[in-house]
C-alpha cells in the first residue's frame, strides 16, 4: 500500500474504532501474544491484588494503535513507534485510536498517537516517525 | 519493596524464535491486523519473542516484584529492518535502569532489548518502562 494523499502537519490519519474488548479477547490475545500474566486473564488473581476486575494488556492497545499506521503507510516506513500507558483499559472498554502528523521533516513525519475510551478517558499517548519518500 | 538499583546492568537470558506463519497469522487475527502478503512481522510483535522464554517473568520475581503489581508504563520499537514470517530472530534484553517515585510508591524498571537476526543483522530495538505499584496503593 502506498500513500497517495498529502503528508503534512495538521493531517489527521482515519480514526480507528475498535469494538468493547470482551474477555475472550483478553484470554485469545495472552495466547498470541505470550504475556500469560494472570492478573489479565483470571478474574481471582486480579482480585487478590486489590483490583475489581482484569484489565486489557497495555500491548494489545498498543496493537490496535499501530493498525493505524499499518493501514495508513506499508509498514517499512515506520520508523519508531512509541507510546505511555496512561490509564488502565477495563473490560468492555471501547477504544479509538486517533493519530495526526504534527512535522514533516527530511523525508520523517512525526505523529502525534493516542487512545481514547467512549467516556473520553485516554489510555495511551504515543508518537510514530515514518518515512514519507 | 524497593528493587535493588544493583540489578541495572544486568543481561537477561536471551531468547530466540523462528515466526512461525501460524503464530503471526493468530496473533493478527486477534488484533484485527490485516497481515501482509509477504508475512511482515505485525509492528509489535517483537515484543513476545522474549515472553516465548518458559519463564519469562523470573527476572522480576528475583527481583523481589510481584507480578500481580506490574504495571506496563512505555513501550518503544525503534525499527531498522522489516522480519517476516521463516526469520529466526533473537531478543537480547539488559536491565538498563531503575528508579523511584513518590517516596517508593512506584517503582520503575527500564529493560532495553534488541533484536536481531541470527546473521546479526537488527531487526529492533526495543525499550520497557515497568511499574510496580506498592500493595498499599
């Protein structure tokens, strides 16, 4: 896939829309993913530390953020890709991923990333560096 | 319990995987990634070749963490070559700071990782801001 629109500060990438991520989810991305840390998956363990519920891994956010490079650029351009973990995404949450290009630079554009829960909460922020000729 | 500042510097037991096309193909399914017809290695999936170790986590449990008050704080990939599915690939990770906040509240590990490809040619690398949350939180 090559990018035939405009690359420029200001341009903002599609939003990515992701449905409530549910249990199985969690249980299918511990497998892919090989982080079986149990306080994602099993609901006693969560509660033994403290906690009301499991909560989303950090990486499968992080994940679903880089789809929306993947589905904006061929891969290879991506430079760097980063993000902080800000808040904790809890069962059923509904995370969007937005993204916009703040400088364009020798042949680099720097974006700005973040993900967004419906009730506004952000979960991660980020930033990617992607080659752009 | 404070993590011990002694363990900066420390070079964990490296881990080397074969992507398997079946794996990749899972772990984009469960993502949702549209995976590539060359089979390009999903941009962050380099982080589960060190979690392929049997006991991925024993590390933190030396240092005295327990897992259930880990927090993930960043993730970077700094990228300088696509893998793809077939490519044997080892992650070299070292314990490259720790650190304080909030009157020992938090807890911070910094564990850098490269990954390379057996002809030692680099894939990524790779850099874990960890948090461990006191119990009393």
């Amino acid at each position: 896939m090559t990018t035939t629109v405009a690359i420029e500060a200001g341009t903002e990438l599609p939003p990515l829309r992701i449905k409530p991520i549910s249990r199985t989810t969690l249980a299918l991305f511990a497998a892919a993913s090989g982080d079986h840390n149990p306080v994602h998956i099993d609901l006693d363990v969560a509660r033994s530390a403290g906690l009301d519920d499991v909560f989303a891994h950090g990486m499968l956010s992080m994940a679903y953020l880089g789809r929306l490079l993947t589905d904006w650029v061929s891969q290879e351009r991506i430079r760097s890709y980063r993000v902080r973990f800000v808040s904790i995404t809890p069962v059923h949450g509904e995370p969007t991923c937005t993204g916009r290009v703040v400088s364009v630079e020798d042949g680099l554009a720097t974006l700005e990333l973040a993900v967004t829960l419906a009730d506004g909460t952000v979960t991660l922020t980020g930033d990617a560096t992607v080659a752009i000729n | 319990m404070a993590v011990d500042p002694a363990i900066i510097g420390t070079e964990l037991p490296s881990t080397t995987m074969t992507v398997d096309e079946g794996r990749l193909r899972f772990f984009s399914t469960v993502i949702g990634h549209e995976i590539s017809a060359d089979l390009a290695v999903p941009p962050t999936f380099l982080f589960s070749i060190e979690l392929e170790n049997p006991n991925p986590f024993a590390w933190l449990a030396n240092a005295g963490v327990d897992m259930r008050f880990v927090l993930h704080g960043e993730q970077s990939f700094t990228y300088h070559s696509l893998a793809h599915a077939g490519d044997v690939l080892t992650a070299k990770p070292r314990i490259a700071d720790t650190y304080s906040k909030g009157g020992g509240a938090l807890e911070f590990i910094v564990k850098e990782t490269a990954v390379s490809r057996a002809d030692g040619s680099s894939v990524a690398d790779l850099s874990t801001v960890i948090i461990v949350r006191s119990p009393a939180q």
